[in-house]
C-alpha cells in the first residue's frame, strides 16, 4: 500500500487561493459540496483568455437572475 502524499500548508493555501475555496472546504471540514462537473468547467473557464472568461459569465450571471427570478415568481 502506497503512503498518501499530503500538500504542505503553504501549498494547500495556494491551492485554496487559486480554486477561490477556503482551507476548510478544500481538507474536507465544511458542510459545503460542489458538484465535480460545474468545479471541472470553472477550472476549465479560469485558463480562458480574459475577454471570454469575462463574455461566459456574463451570461451565466444573466441566466442565474433569471432562474432566480422564476423561483421567485413560483412562491
């Protein structure tokens, strides 16, 4: 059996950093749950050229008000 190769914290900080996610929820200690797909497309989103990242969400910001807006209208 192989030994688990654990990130100093220096680096899991930076990780932290760079996935904007707190220390907490990248060890694992947070009731927070990100689905892997949507983690998987904003990684992919972050190595876009700035012009395109900021047209995709853009748009995303417009149908998340949207979705919001029809939940809102359902109550």
């Amino acid at each position: 059996m192989g030994e688990e190769a654990l990130p100093s914290i220096e680096v899991a900080t930076k990780l932290a950093h760079a996935l904007n996610v707190s220390l907490d929820y990248l060890v694992g200690t947070t009731d927070v749950n990100i689905d892997q797909s949507m983690l998987n497309q904003l990684l992919t989103l972050q190595q876009l050229p700035d012009e395109d990242r900021e047209h995709i969400q853009y748009a995303i910001d417009a149908l998340v008000q949207h979705a919001k807006n029809r939940m809102a209208y359902k109550k």
